[in-house]
C-alpha cells in the first residue's frame, strides 16, 4: 500500500492523533481533508503534549503537511495553533505546511452566526461549537464563499464580500445583529494576507505527482463517520464529509490509489454533544469511563457522554467506509471492570435491526441485546506485545474482531506513541 486514508468510526475523540502520529513515521505527507478547528487531535512525544486543530498531526514530525480544499480555514485560530506549537521547537514553515488555494475561509461573520443561532434556535439543539464550521460550508455550497485565493485579489475581493454579505446581513437583522460592512472585512482578510501568503499552493497537483511517484500519503480524518453530513445521526451531526471516500474529493486527488482504510476505535464509546447515543450508559458506570478514559473534548473541553460499545454502528462504520483494518485505542481504560457489555443489536417498534435506523431520535428507545464479557482487573496500559496483556483483554480484542469481520491493525495501550501493538502495517 502506498496511501492510508484514517477516519474515525465511531463519534470522533477515538484517539486518532496518536495513530495518525505513529503512522506517520512511515509516510511521506499527511493531509487533513475535511472539517475546521472544531476538531482536535492531541499527540504525546516524548511527554510533551500537542493539541492541534488545523494542522495535519505530520507536522510534529517533521512530515510534508498539507490542508486540503475540503477544510474550511480559519486564519486566525490558524495563526494562534502555528505560534503555540512553533513555542514547542516546531518550526512550521511553507517548506513544511501548504495550503490549498481553494479552501474556503471561516470568517467573523460566520463565527458570529453560528453563535446566535444556535442561542436563538427552539427546539432541536445540534450543540455546535461556535467557531462558524456549518455557516462556511453553507457559503460553500451556496457559492458565496470566500476561497483563500481570493483574499490576494484585491480587484474581485469587496465584491465577493458584498455577494456574501447579500446573505447574511439579513439574516444577522432578523437576529438581532448588527449588520457588517464589506469593508471591515476586507481590512480583516489584508491584515492575515502576508501571514498566510507564503503557504498557499496548488497542493492537488503535488499529491497526484507523489501518488504518481509511489510515496506514502496519509490521510487524517477529523471526527468520526457517525458525525458524516450524509451517513451520521442527522440533524445531529457536523457540516462535512466525514467518510474515507471525502479524503479524495477534500484533497484534490480524485481516485486514491493503493490505499488502506484504517478506522479508529475506542474499546468503548463516547459522543460529545447532542444527538442519539443507544449505548449511553448516563450512571456511575458511564461516570467511570468518563474519568478513567480523561473524557473531555480537546478544543471545547466539553464532557464527552460515554457507554458501552456499540457493534452495530461500528459494522454500519465499517460497511460505509469501506474499512480495512481497525486500530483499537484506550483498551487500558477498562482495566478494572468486572464486567464489560458489548452491544451487539437492537429491536425498533419490535424489528430487529443490524444499523441505526435514520429516524431515530434521543427520544427513541430501542432495545439492545449486549453479550457480556468478564473483565481482567490488571493493567493493560504500556503493553506493546499481545502476548503480555491479560487473557479476557486478548479475548475482548479477538471477540470484536470476529463479532465486526474486520483485523485488528493496531492495539493502543496508552497515549504515547511507542505503546503501540502492531498486528500490521497499513502501509504495507
């Protein structure tokens, strides 16, 4: 394989930075492809910490980074994550970091309605973050964005400005907002001009020509599939493509050659925010997987809801995404329950379904049938070989991976880096 396409397959918080930064090792570029600074991923090396929101995890590692065409950017919380991690000895330079020309931007006005509306919205509440990622893709597939090579027009750019803000003054009167002037944004988008000018490139053309070239590409996936615009808990959901087939479409490369899925698993599961959760378990247990497993959102510090895992939602992960191989995290965070409970199906309006139905709601009730699996109360945390973890721990890996069909690629037993247990190489 010469390209690893890895998602989340679950709702995103499923440890993806730390597999993303051991895979790394083996690739030639990384690339986000989807999603803004609502997402975080954090990496530990060497006991360092690193919470990054936009910029592909390669970059700590000194890999070729790219921002594809399918982010939605925002230069100011860019601007902020370059300065915290180049305080870290990181230097983040256009020899290291590009940007694609065609990314939309995340701008003032999309931060501002993405807060008021969901202040002002009744009824159902999506539980955004408020750092303007739905607005932006609105303007993107409304055609009135404002794309990053627009910003070095200075021609055209007041007129697109005055397009968008066509849209939304409006909008922000009936809020209750004061409307803006194109040329506040315009003065905005000079000031980050010189700052961001350096990194803009046709990325597309440089991936297709190490694809060409036979270099390992990898791709990294922000949120989860459950989280995906089309295939997730609609309405409760993010504003992208979430699913391994965006990697392409987000990057420019169109059809991703000699690749390998790679889906991120926790060993139980977690949502933040709104939205349908079967497996919740909202008691001590759940209170339990919250605090052992450190359960809160890296950008929002929002407490993540926790439960059991969900087989049939990580089967509908699998079948959408295509995934080849699972990489399993955070199995240490079950070290000392008696008992682990593992769904495995549900029963709707007495049916009896293997996915979640579309129309469910966090009303609904559905019946889960859990097979139940006894715990290992030792701990799991560190180990880098199979053979060293207890034998109910080996029996819970071997149980999803026949219960889901799918191999287990690799085994995190910690958040750093080296306490990883390799089945195989997506890469290779």
């Amino acid at each position: 394989m010469s390209n690893v396409i890895v998602i989340g397959s679950q709702w995103g918080d499923e440890g993806k930075g730390k597999i993303v930064d051991w895979l790394s090792n083996k690739a030639d570029a990384v690339v986000r492809f989807q999603g803004g600074h609502n997402a975080g991923h954090t990496l530990v090396v060497n006991e360092e910490v690193y919470k990054l929101s936009l910029l592909p995890s390669g970059v700590v590692r000194g890999k070729k980074s790219y921002i594809g065409n399918g982010v939605v950017l925002d230069l100011w919380a860019l601007a902020e994550e370059i300065k915290t991690i180049s305080a870290k000895g990181v230097n983040i330079d256009q020899n290291l970091l590009s940007i694609s020309e065609t990314t939309p931007l995340i701008l003032s006005y999309h931060r501002e309605l993405d807060t008021a509306r969901e202040h002002k919205l009744q009824g159902i509440k999506i539980g955004t973050t408020g750092r303007g990622i739905g607005p932006a893709y609105e303007d993107k597939v409304g055609r009135r964005a404002i794309r990053l090579c627009d910003i070095f027009d200075i021609k055209t750019l007041k007129n697109k400005i005055e397009n968008a803000l066509f849209h939304h003054n409006p909008i922000r009167k009936g809020l209750g907002i004061e409307e803006i002037q194109s040329d506040n944004i315009v003065n905005q988008l000079h000031s980050m001009s010189g700052f961001i000018k350096p990194f803009v490139k046709n990325i597309w053309k440089e991936l297709i020509d190490l694809q060409n070239e036979k270099k390992n590409i990898l791709f990294e996936g922000a949120q989860g599939t459950m989280l995906d615009i089309d295939h997730g808990t609609y309405p409760f959901v993010t504003s992208s493509n979430t699913i391994s087939s965006q990697a392409g479409i987000g990057s420019g490369i169109g059809m991703i050659q000699n690749s390998y899925t790679l889906g991120i698993t926790k060993a139980y599961l977690t949502r933040v925010g709104e939205g349908p959760f079967p497996t919740e378990q909202d008691n001590s247990i759940g209170e339990k997987l919250g605090t052992l497993g450190n359960e809160f959102g890296t950008v929002t510090g929002r407490k993540r809801r926790c439960g059991w895992l969900d087989i049939v939602l990580l089967k509908q992960s699998a079948d959408i995404c295509g995934i080849h191989g699972m990489a399993l995290t955070k199995l240490d965070v079950l070290d000392s329950f008696e008992k682990i409970r593992v769904c495995i199906s549900y029963k709707y309006n007495g049916k009896k379904y293997d996915y979640l139905p579309p129309t469910i709601t966090p009303a609904d009730e559905l019946e889960k049938e859990y097979i139940e699996i006894d715990g290992w109360n030792t701990s799991t945390k560190g180990c880098r070989n199979f053979e060293d973890l207890p034998s109910n721990a080996k029996k819970y890996v071997n149980i999803l991976k026949e219960l889901t069909g799918i191999e287990i690629s690799l085994l995190s037993t910690s958040p750093e880096r080296e306490d990883t247990i390799l089945f195989k190489n997506p890469f290779s």
